[in-house]
C-alpha cells in the first residue's frame, strides 16, 4: 500500500497508444470548495460570479457558471499522477483551455501515452491529457512528461 | 471502393503556436494505431496563417509510410478556410497573416491558381461558415466543398455543417485539426482514388469525390473490405 493509495506504474508497462480514462461530474459543490480552499488566489477572482453565480454568469455571456481553469488543470494532474504511482514524476505539464467547462458538466477525464523513452536510465513517458465533455468537446487539451521508474530486479 | 483515407486538417509545433504535437509525434501515432487495425494513410499539416514551401517532410514521412502534404488555414470574414494547392502566385498575391481576409477574394485567387478552398469546423459560431451563412454573407458560388466533420467541434456543431453541406449540395471532407498527437486521424476523407500529392488531393477535391467519416467509421469500413 502507498502513501497515496495509488499502485506503482513502472516505465516498462507505458506503451505508445495507450489509453487511461476517469469520469468526473463538475459539481458546483466541488467548485465551491475549490473556490474556498484557494481564497486570495488571484486567477480566482469571482467578483463577477462567473465560477459560482447563474445570473452572474449569464450577464457574461456563459450558459452556466464556469469551472476555474486552474481547477480543470488540477483535475487533470490529479489523473496523471494517479496513474504514476508514488514513485513518479510529473516533468511538465502544458495544456490549453480551448472552452469553458461548466458547472454540472460530465467530464472524461482522458490521457494517451503519445511517446515514451528511455533517457540515461530515466524512463521518460509522454501523454497527450484532455478533458471532454458529454457534448463532444474537448475544453482542455494538452501534454504531460512524466518519468517512471523501472521495475526493480 | 475507397482508396485512402487522409486527414486534411492538422497542426504542428513547427509552425502553430498553439499546437503541442510533432509532425514525428504524428507519424508514430499513426504507426500504433495501424496496429491496432485503424487505417489513416496521411494527413495534410495546415499550419495557422502560415505556409513555408520549404519546409519537407517526405524523408520522415517515407519511413514510416504515411502521406504528408502541406496547406495552409487562413482566416476571413467567414471564418478559416483550408487551402489546398498553393502556388508563389497565391503566397506573393495574399498575406496569410491577415486575420480577416475576404472570404471572397481568397476563393477566387486560390480557384484562379488552381487550388482548392474549404471552409474548416464550417458548425462552429464565429470560425465556421454556419451563422455567416445563416446571415446571407457566404459567396457560395465560390465554396465547393465544406469539412463537414471536425475533431474539434462539438456533436451539434458538425451536425449544423453535414445539415449546410446536404443543403447546399457540397462536398464534405474531414478533419480531425489535431493540435496534440493522439488527436491525429480522429476524422478523415475518404477518397475513391489514390492521394498521395497535393495536386492529386485537388483534383479529388474539385471532383467532389470525397467524404467525411470518422476513425472509427473508417476503420470498420476498411476491415470489411479486407
């Protein structure tokens, strides 16, 4: 058992084509803990209402209110690290933000190993991350490196 | 009879800032899903705004024996447009930075040089043809085929462009605008003839001998022709 509660991923189990998925439902619940826990973040200004208020966001032009991109970008980390295992190390992690998610969206977590190698011993695995919603979308896409140990002798 | 089957609408790091996968990126992607019975035989980089002659990739494409051409998306007054088939005449006549061409002048200098001209994510708000077309703005004299499938459009939004393309009797083609690696061939064009240069992609397209599918359609369709 890990500290983290999640198993190991060894580099020599990542291969090229590989694909790991998570569902996950943007509860405005889940937002408004966010919000509370990250208070005095300033990516996180909701002066206008746009991650907590219906009315708030539609005067901004937004169906819903909006998920926080730094919330969607630690949903999508928290994916990538689970899968890693205790021993791994998210390098680094670019994404882009192509639509809002919103709130009461369900979400495919998704990640695809796109590449992998082995650097001086360092078994390097690249990931393309999205995440996609029941309409087709893809709010979130990006990349992640993450380096494996190899599974011991 | 399907001949192959290309993605006409991808972008790489080499020349989209926006982009986070490799033209290698691509190819070894396209190698593995190959394994696992999916059939794309190329894809068309169709960089943002952007188009440098120069640049080839048939070297690195030849090994690993997929078809890579090169086009260009622009944008204008009725959203991007993808064009094929663009000669010194076209890159010297029309400056691709510009963010908000005439759709107008744009068709008729890519057809006046030969090429061919698709309006891209055509059900999309704003970037597409659809509200502009609801508005009465599209010359579509000038449009002979719309990419009716998009991987980075909505459900809804690609079935507003099939719904414009069936109306306005257009040929469809598919794209999947893969701007990360496991995006590529997500959605292709089928072609009843063999495409392997980029004059060959313009003839097929003028003739309207195209469609539009998606991996999985077209890996289906592969197998039961095997």
């Amino acid at each position: 058992m890990s500290l983290t509660g999640t198993e190991q991923r060894y580099f020599g189990d990542a291969e090229l084509g590989d694909e790991f998925e998570e569902s996950y439902v943007a509860r405005p619940e889940l937002v408004e803990t966010y919000l509370s826990v990250s208070r005095g973040n300033a990516q996180l200004d909701d002066e206008d209402g746009r991650f907590s208020d219906a009315a708030g966001a539609q005067a901004l032009g937004l169906e819903r209110p909006i998920v926080p991109g730094v919330m969607s970008l630690s949903i999508i980390t928290r994916l990538v690290t689970d899968w890693a295992g205790p021993a791994g190390r998210l390098r680094t992690l670019d994404a882009n933000f192509r639509r809002p998610v919103l709130h009461g969206d369900r979400l495919r977590l998704m990640a695809l190993v796109t590449d992998a190698s082995d650097e001086s011993g360092i078994g390097r695995v690249t990931l393309d991350v999205y995440l996609e919603n029941e309409r087709g979308e893809r709010p979130l896409q990006g990349t992640a490196v993450v380096e494996l140990p190899h599974r011991p002798r | 009879m399907i001949a192959c089957y290309l993605d006409l609408h991808a972008h790489s790091t080499d020349a989209s800032d926006d982009a986070g996968g490799t033209v290698e990126g691509y190819l070894k992607w396209i190698a593995a899903r190959r394994r696992r019975g999916y059939r794309i035989d190329g894809f068309v980089l169709t960089e943002h705004r952007h188009y440098d002659p120069a640049v080839r990739y048939d070297e690195l494409a030849g090994r690993y024996d997929v078809t890579v051409l090169h086009g260009a998306e622009l944008e204008t007054d009725v959203g991007h447009v993808l064009v094929y088939g663009i000669t010194p005449g076209l890159v010297r006549g029309i400056d691709f930075a510009d963010v908000a061409l005439s759709h107008r002048e744009l068709l008729t200098a890519v057809r006046d040089e030969g090429g061919v001209a698709v309006p891209a994510h055509a059900g999309r708000p704003r970037i597409g043809l659809w509200d502009h077309a609801q508005a009465g703005r599209v010359g579509f004299e000038l449009v002979g085929a719309i990419e009716a499938l998009n991987g980075g459009s909505s459900d809804e939004e690609n079935g507003r462009a099939r719904e414009l393309a069936e109306a306005r009797q257009l040929a469809s083609v598919g794209g999947s605008d893969a701007h990360f690696v496991s995006a590529i061939g997500r959605c292709l064009t089928a072609f009843e003839r063999p495409v392997t240069t980029v004059a060959g992609l313009v003839a097929e397209l003028v003739a309207g001998r195209c469609r539009a599918l998606t991996a999985e359609e077209a890996r289906a369709e592969a197998g039961a022709a095997d």
